[in-house]
C-alpha cells in the first residue's frame, strides 16, 4: 500500500484521532484485530468477547443511521 490520502484512507475524529477508513481496510484486505470502527470484515480476527461487543454496538449504529435517514 502506497502513501495514505486524508479523506480517502483516513480522517480525523472530534478528538483528532485518525481513523482508517472502510477502503483502507478493503484495499488492505483482512481484518487486523484491533476493532478499528470501519472494519467491513465483520471484525473476524477479534477475539471474544469484544468482536461481539463491537458487533451489537455496529448494528445499533446502523439501526440509528437508517432512521436519521428516514
């Protein structure tokens, strides 16, 4: 993977954390274990309990996305 681009790879939060993005985690290709809060991998490599933990607060994300939108 070459140089990362701001916006594309990465922005940065509220409190001025980087955050990798969901093609950043595409174009990487695997899930790295860390929880990283756009992994599209389903956080496979995370282990118990928190993969789960991070799994519910995902779809209740999601379920507060789709009613904003609505």
């Amino acid at each position: 993977m070459n140089r990362l681009s701001e916006g594309t790879d990465f922005y940065y939060d509220e409190n001025d954390n980087m955050v990798l993005t969901a093609s950043y985690h595409l174009e990487r290709g695997y899930c790295c274990g860390h929880g990283c809060r756009h992994c599209p991998f389903e956080y496979e490599n995370v282990p118990e309990p928190r993969r789960n933990l991070l799994l519910k607060a995902a779809k209740h994300e999601h379920k507060k996305e789709d009613s904003a939108n609505s």
